[in-house]
C-alpha cells in the first residue's frame, strides 16, 4: 500500500494493525555478494535483515494496537512531507476505488 495511503485508511475505514515500512532494496543471493562487494553494505540487505522490520510489527507486543506509524529499523520513522499529505492520500483512494470499479 502507497505510504500516503495508510493514515487515510486508519482514519476512514478505521483500519487496525496497519503499518508502514521503509521500502528494502532485496535482491537474489548470488547478486548480493557481486552488489555488496561494489556497492558495500550499506545500500543492499541480505533477505533476513530487509524482513526482520516486518516480522517485528507482525509479531511484536511492543507496537500491538500501535496502528498507522512509519517504521525504519524498528523504529518509529517520519515519512516525507508528500507521505503525509492528507489530499493527495484522498485522490489516490479515491482514483485507485474509481479504477477498481468499488465506487
């Protein structure tokens, strides 16, 4: 789900348990090793590291009923201005709801 999407859905459908993530970079095993070794470790996660935020939401009692928040690390984050932007969150659903046929 688009980030600028999530605060709208909590608070117009009441949604639960919905968070937010930084987007990881993942690729296969046998790039990771040519990529990191170009690239160093900062840019790309092996697959078990670009999980463990998704897995900590999914399974943690820490952020239960803790709904909407943006989470990088296992923290709670703050999206780009254009995330937040409430309007623009209300014409994606609104288009996405159009170009589905729900509306």
């Amino acid at each position: 789900m688009p980030l600028r999407l999530v605060p709208y859905v909590i608070r117009e459908l009441q949604a639960q348990n919905l968070f937010q993530l930084q987007p990881v970079r993942d690729v296969t095993p046998l790039l990771i090793r040519e990529f990191q070794r170009w690239m160093g470790r900062l840019v790309l996660l092996d697959p078990k590291r670009g999980a463990d935020t998704l897995v900590w939401l999914a399974s943690s009692p820490e952020v239960a009923g803790a709904s909407g928040g943006y989470y990088a690390k296992r923290r709670l984050a703050t999206p780009s201005r254009e995330a937040r932007d409430a309007a623009a969150a209300r014409r994606l659903w609104q288009e996405s709801e159009r170009l589905t046929g729900l509306t």
